[in-house]
C-alpha cells in the first residue's frame, strides 16, 4: 500500500507479556486479546500495552472496544500521536464523518506539514459533501507529497467533479510524467479529453487504459463512446460489444451500441439493442431510446411502429417538442397521411419552449405545402 496507509507504531512496553506479542506475530489475535487482557489487570496504567491492546482488538474486528480504548488513552495523555491516528481511523471506518473530521482537524493542527493527515482531512470532507474545503487539503497534500500517486489521482479527480478542467487536466499531465502507464491516470485524461469534446484524444487514452490490462465494462464503454462522437462507427461497434459481453444490463452500452449500428448503416441489429436499453434505463435515457427506436423503425420503412415508439416518448417527456416533429416526419415520408402529418407538424409549431430554427422552417414550409395539397386534393 502506499504511504498514506501509515502503519501504527507498536509500542512493546518492556513489561508486556511476551506471549501476547507472539501471539500477534503469529496472527492469533482472539488469544493475544485474552493475554492482554491478563497483562492489564496487571498494569492497568500503561498506556503503551493499552494502545498495544486497541491496536490488536482493532486487527481482530472489534472496532467498537478499540475506539473506546483509544479514546480512553487521548484523554490521558492528549499527546499520545498514535493513539490519536487510530482513533481518527477508527470513526472513518464506522462513518462518523463528522467525528472522523474533527479528529484530522487536530492532527492537521499539531502537524501541518504531514500530507496523510492533508489525504485523510480531504476525505473525510468529500464524505460530508464538502468538496471545497477537501479540494483546498488535497492540493496541499499533494504539495507536500508533489510525487504521491493516490493523492495526485483523487486531487485530478476532484478538479474534474468541480469543473476545475484547467487545473485538472495540468495535474493529468504531470501524472503522465511520473506514471505513464498508470491506469487510472489514463482513465481520468480520458474523461477530460471527451468532456471537451477531444474525441480522438479521449479515445487514446481510454483505448491505453484497455491495452494496459483493464478490461472491465466501464473502460470498454468509454472507449466505445469516444469512438463513435469521433465517428469511428466500425470500431465503436466493437467496442461496445465488448462492454455488453461483460456488463448486457448497462444500458448506456447498449443504447450508444445501437447507435453505432445505426451509423455504420446496420439498422435493424440496432433495435434490440435499443430495447433492451429502453428495458434497463429510467428518465432521460429511456425516452431517447424510444425517440432512437423511432427513427431506425421509420428508416426501416415501419411507420406504425416508429410512430408508436414516438407516442410512448411524448407520455413520458411531453415537453420534449422535437418528439413531435419527429412523429410528422414519419407520417409525412409515408406519404399516404398527409393530415396526420400536418396535425403533428402544427402540434410541433404551437408547443412552447425552444425549438431548432431549421426544423422550425421545414416545418412551416410542409404545414403550408400539406394545406395546399389537402385543399386541392393532391
């Protein structure tokens, strides 16, 4: 493990039972708990066989008596450095944020200059959903500890949450100096890269990430998606169906799979794809999927169900005007329900909200043409 997971010092009081150390080093802790126990009633005010004893009940699983018997040592000697990191690890573990935070605090104030203290200051902060004042001990862990790998990731990370992209992409290349082929690092450039819309870039460090040894569907994914906004739709196809082998319920891996489909002129194989995101997803992505189901069915020339797929996307987002638009363009390409077409054309006009000016022309150009030919009947 790296620095930050700062072992505790034991202390092995020159009167301490010496069974009881070598049952800790043989790893027998329920027994060495017991001889420690005996060696207590005998020494009750040793505070190093104490700490020695939280140290040991903390490695068997009994963190509650440990916590209590570190904090029986601070309030007897508040200088006990020890005995005041594994108290503050001790409430980490349990989730007492709060108390875990205030016992960095102290450690940070008696020793400012330690970045483990900074790391674990920030952490407790991210869990209390303070990502400002974390933000602020994570850079000065990380200037204290400038080569410290997990303190270089988690401040890149947090850059990146806050929008910090500047910063956080001058620590991604800072990280690449020192651990080119860190995994993590690659994953996080990776995430930049494409939120500034640098596909090909993000699609470099996603595909170095993959090709170091990270296989899971989260990578195979990422890179899939940078493939296909880079319009690579051969590739992104296979990279996605990479990450479906590994994660089929994801259904961001297979809606943009279906997409991709789409684009590299495989309709038809996308639609399953497209169920089965619709199947898996809530919201937002759900009614995509619908929306995207309609128009590979109306490419398909299978107009009832394209327009059937659109009407289940109005229900759910009835706001989402382009829906209507999109239901006109089918009738309007059957060419056989002129009405309906113009009906859902004007639907489109009149709802409120902001509307793309280019389909907003097309649009009142084919209610006026469609008015024309219903008069006439053309």
């Amino acid at each position: 493990m790296m620095w930050f997971l700062m072992l505790l010092v034991v202390f092995r009081a020159p009167a301490a039972d010496s069974t009881a150390l070598a049952l800790i080093d043989q790893g027998r802790l329920d027994e060495a708990v017991e001889a420690l126990h005996l060696a207590r009633a005998r020494r009750p005010d040793d505070l190093n066989l104490m700490f020695l004893m939280a140290r040991t009940l903390r490695q068997a699983g009994q963190s509650g008596l440990a916590e209590s018997l570190a904090e029986t040592i601070i309030s007897r000697d508040s200088t006990h450095r020890a005995a005041r990191v594994l108290f503050a690890g001790l409430l980490a573990e349990r989730e007492h944020w709060t108390g875990a935070r205030d016992a960095y605090q102290d450690l940070v104030a008696a020793d400012s200059t330690n970045p483990l203290f900074r790391y674990r200051l920030a952490e407790t902060y991210q869990m209390l959903d303070l990502p400002v004042p974390a933000l602020a001990e994570l850079r000065e862990a990380h200037r204290l500890g400038p080569k410290n790998l997990v303190v270089l990731h988690d401040l890149i990370r947090l850059e990146y949450v806050l929008d910090s992209l500047d910063a956080a992409e001058a620590h991604g290349r800072l990280a690449l100096e020192l651990a080119p082929t860190h995994i993590p690092f690659r994953k996080r450039l990776g995430e930049i890269a494409f939120r500034r819309k640098r596909y090909a870039e993000a699609v470099a460090h996603y595909r170095m990430a993959v090709d170091l040894g990270d296989r899971s569907a989260p990578s195979w994914r990422n890179l899939g998606m940078s493939l296909y906004f880079a319009e690579r739709f051969d590739e992104a196809t296979e990279a996605l169906t990479a990450a479906a082998r590994v994660d089929a319920e994801d259904p961001n891996t297979r809606f943009y799979l279906a997409m991709a489909l789409v684009s590299a002129d495989r309709p038809e194989e996308a639609i399953p794809h497209l169920d089965a995101a619709i199947a898996a997803s809530r919201g937002p992505l759900m009614v995509d999927g619908y929306v995207q189901k309609g128009v590979v069915l109306d490419r398909l020339r299978r107009r009832d169900e394209a327009v059937a797929s659109y009407d289940l996307a109005i229900r759910l987002q009835p706001d989402r005007t382009d829906i209507w638009y999109f239901t006109a363009a089918a009738y309007d390409r059957d060419g056989t329900r002129k009405r309906q077409a113009r009906e859902y054309y004007q639907r489109f006009l009149d709802a409120p909200g902001e509307k793309d000016p280019n389909l907003v022309n097309y649009a009142r150009r084919r209610v006026s043409v469609l008015t024309e030919e219903l008069h006439f009947g053309n």
